[in-house]
C-alpha cells in the first residue's frame, strides 16, 4: 500500500509539474548576448572545405558566405545564403576574429539545412540582406 501511495504521490507531483505555469516557459529561440536576435551579416566570402586544414577533402564551395553578428560578433560560414537560396546547405560556426578580409578559407561541416532553418538556434538569427 505504502508502495503504490509513492507511486501515486509521485504521479501527482509530475503532472502538477506538466500544469505548473513554471514549467510552461518555453525557450523559443537563443538570443544575442547583446539582447534580442544576433543580426547575421554577410562580411566575407568564404571558400569551405569539408575536412581540415592539414586534408581539406572535398571542396564545397567557393562562394560561401561568412556572417557575423554586427552586436556580439558571433560568426557562421554557410554554403548558401538563406535569403537567395532559402537554405544554408552546409555550415559550420566560427567567431574567429574578423581581420577584415574579403575571403575566408573554411574547413569543417558542422551541419547541413536544406530548408529555411527553424529552431531553437536558426529562431534567434536574423539574417541581413
Ligand atoms: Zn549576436
């Protein structure tokens, strides 16, 4: 009896946590550090390697596109540009320091979106023409 109480009790406390106002904030997307959504802009046209720098392997691309947020300078090198192309294709995040340059040489494929991205991450981006 006292087993299936616990069980019970504990049932209990798990749909009040489902209910509880507390529990129903939802993260909709990840922001900007510097408050509202990172504004990705296009600084530098990228050339992307699927491998490394020492074995590059397949080359992606060489008109890629290397964002970066103008607020906290966080950076993406996409395959595509979203607002041309609707997708990002491949990408792979990279905050290195802008130097300034108009190309960038990337290696590495961290992901591939073939649609508009959507989601807790793309949701907090805007991306700039
Ligand atoms: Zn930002």
């Amino acid at each position: 009896m006292k087993k299936i109480c616990k069980i019970l009790s504990a049932i209990f406390v798990l749909s009040l946590s489902f209910m509880s106002p507390v529990n129903a904030v939802e993260l909709r997307y990840a922001g900007c550090p510097e408050g509202g959504r990172h504004s990705m802009e296009v600084v530098a046209r990228a050339i992307m390697y699927e491998g490394t720098y020492q074995n590059p392997g397949k080359l992606i691309t060489t008109g890629g596109k290397y964002y970066k947020c103008t607020k906290c300078d966080m950076g993406i090198v996409t395959q595509f540009s979203p607002h041309v192309s609707g997708c990002l294709g491949a990408y792979i995040f990279d905050s290195r320091n802008y130097t300034g340059s108009a190309l960038v040489v990337s290696y590495g494929v961290e992901g591939y979106e073939w649609s508009w991205p959507t989601g807790y991450i793309w949701d907090g981006m805007d991306w700039l023409d």
